[in-house]
C-alpha cells in the first residue's frame, strides 16, 4: 500500500515479511547472475614447472583473455602440421578426428592404450572429458593426468584439412570456467596446467 | 637602486622561475607518464657493492620514440611489415596486461638466478637476480604500448 509520498508501508508484519523475503530473493538471484559465471576476463592461466635434477622452478601465471590473444601468433607451422605425440605414437589432425568422432557418441571408454617398457598410457573418454593417464614403470616414463572438455577437443579438431584450432580450443577452454587440466609428474620433473580465478598460482 | 643591481635580481629571478618551472614541469609528466627505473645493485665484495640508480622520466623516452618515425623510417618499414601479421593479436594481448590487476606473471628460479615479470600499477617490473647481481627495471605499460605503436604503425 503505497502512501501518499509514495513510500511504501505495511498493514501488517506478514506483508513486511513476505516483502522482505522477495527482495532478499531477488537480490540473491541478481548476485548469482553476475558472479555465478566466470568469464574469460576473469580467469587466469597458471603453469607451474619444477625440475628436480637442476632445481629448477618455472611460474606462470597470466589472463586467459591475455593467452587468447597470444594464441593467434602461433606460428603457422605449428598448427599446419598438426601432430599429437601421444607416448610414442605419433597421431595427426586427421586421424584424431576421426578417432574422436567415431567415440563421440560411444559411452566411457578406453579408445587408446599404449603400453610400452617406460609407461603405460591411457586414452579414455569419461563424461563429457577426454582423459589422459598414464602411469610411469622406469625411471623415464612418467605420471600423466590429463583432463580436458570435450568441447574443447571438439573446437581443437574443428578444421576442414590437417590442421589444429588452438584459438578454437582456448575459446571452448574459456568458456568451460576453471579446472585442472594436466598434472604430469616425472622421474625429474612435476608440471601442472590449471585455470582458475586467482591471479596468483595457489 | 642601480642598474646592474637590477638586472641581477631579474637574471637571479629568471633563472628561478625557470628551476621552479622545469621541477614543477618534470613532476607533472612523471605523474601522468610515469618513470623508467633502472637498478642495478651488486653483492658487497663484489666490486664495492656497486649500487646504481638511473631513473628517467617516460616523457622523455616518449618523445624519443616519437622522434624513431622519422630517423629510422626504413627500419620501421621492415619492422612492420614483419609485425603485420600479429599486430593486432599484439595489441589486444598489452591492452590485457594494461587492464590486469597486480600480480607476479612469470618467475623462474634456476639454481642461485631468479627472473621475475610481475605487474604493479601502471608499471611492468623485471627482476633478474644472481649471485653477483640484481637488476630491476620499470617502465609504464604506456611506454611499451607507444613503443609498439610507432613499431606496428
């Protein structure tokens, strides 16, 4: 009931109430609107590298907006030949898009495996992931623990020729907010790949 | 009061509206450009433990850079010819480090060296520390930026 100033007031206690209950509720979904997202500005990139044998210590921590941008000045070598070493099986574009779309609408399965003196390796779909682990059995193999959306495979091999879309995968990656992307641990070094929303690694 | 006596007290005055002018002047540009720090400091027994500070006010390296387009024309022909391919991919990339906050963006440590790039403010800091040295440079993002524009064209 408005007055004649127009403020608003009450009749009874159970209309403040519920008046007070709604405006909580619209603001907490305004709130979550805003900050339930965040946005490639708002990420950040972090790869940590330490090497055991030289003592040696590598940080990296920079705007994923900042790495979108920086991708586009790969060379165009590098994404015209598009190879993945996977161990140490070489696969190119091709053969990884069609390796992809023929698991794309399979359930959780293990598509590659490889399995050599130094490691065992893994290649799986689980979810909505690709996952990559291996395990390391000599002292040159090592612990792999990749994690990646399958959006952003789907973007990488987004190509019509034997290229990769790394602007394409770093867009999807965005888009997909933060995780963990690969931990991958040696007989002498430990590298850790990861976006979240801190500006420093943690 | 006689003549010459005139004449110095109008020299003497000049002269320090002119001292007052230019301080009052090189405050402001490094207040709007900022200033480009170099440091360089040596471990004590190692050559007296030199201690060297070069500050220098970004205006004037502004100017400097200004001045390329026209003494190294050709060069930066070539330069931006090779540039043209990234250069806005360059452009956007300062404009996200311009916009981030205060943070250390890449530090590696191998053995007793460290190199550190960390953003502060308006400033890029790159710290390259050893065991006989350190070295510290600052320089506003603008000037990187200005650098790159007359570079890119």
């Amino acid at each position: 009931m408005n007055t004649d100033e127009g403020q608003r007031s009450f009749d009874n206690p159970e209309e403040h109430e519920m008046f007070v209950k709604k405006a909580i509720t619209a603001f907490a979904l305004l709130l979550a609107a805003t900050v339930g997202t965040a946005q490639a500005s708002d990420l950040w990139f972090h790869v940590t590298v330490h090497e055991k044998t030289e003592d040696a210590n590598v940080t990296i921590n920079l705007p994923l907006a900042f790495v979108q941008s920086a991708i586009s000045m790969i060379p165009a070598e590098a994404s015209d030949t598009g190879h993945v070493m996977i161990g140490d099986e070489q696969f190119d574009a091709q053969k990884l898009r069609e390796l992809w779309q023929s698991v794309q609408g399979a359930q959780d399965m293990d598509f590659v495996t490889i399995d050599s003196e130094d490691e065992s390796l893994r290649v799986s779909k689980s979810g909505n992931y690709l996952v990559v682990k291996g395990t390391a059995r000599s002292d040159k193999g090592a612990d792999i623990d990749v994690r990646m959306p399958a959006s952003v495979i789907d973007a990488l091999l987004d190509t019509d020729d034997n290229t990769l879309n790394f602007a394409a995968a770093l867009q999807a990656l965005a888009a997909e907010g933060q995780g963990e992307l690969a931990t991958i641990t040696g007989d002498d070094a430990r590298v850790r790949v990861w976006i979240d929303q801190f500006p420093e690694a943690r | 009061m006689r003549i010459i006596a005139k004449a110095l007290i109008l020299t003497f005055a000049t002269g320090l509206v002119i001292l007052l002018g230019t301080g009052v002047a090189l405050a402001a540009s490094v207040a709007t450009s900022g200033l480009v720090l170099v440091q360089v400091s040596e471990a004590p027994g190692t050559n007296g433990g030199t201690n060297l500070t070069i500050p220098v006010p970004a205006s004037l390296l502004h100017a400097g850079i200004s001045g390329a387009r026209y003494f190294a024309s050709d060069d930066l022909r070539a330069a931006r010819q090779e540039l043209e391919p990234w250069r806005d991919a360059i452009s956007q990339a300062l404009d996200e480090l311009e916009d981030c906050p205060n943070v250390e963006l890449v530090r590696v440590i191998d053995g007793d060296e460290e190199v550190v790039v960390r953003k502060k403010g308006r400033n890029l800091l790159l710290r390259v520390q050893g065991n006989e040295e350190t070295v510290l440079v600052s320089f506003p993002m603008s000037l990187a930026r200005h650098a790159f524009s007359v570079l890119a064209g």
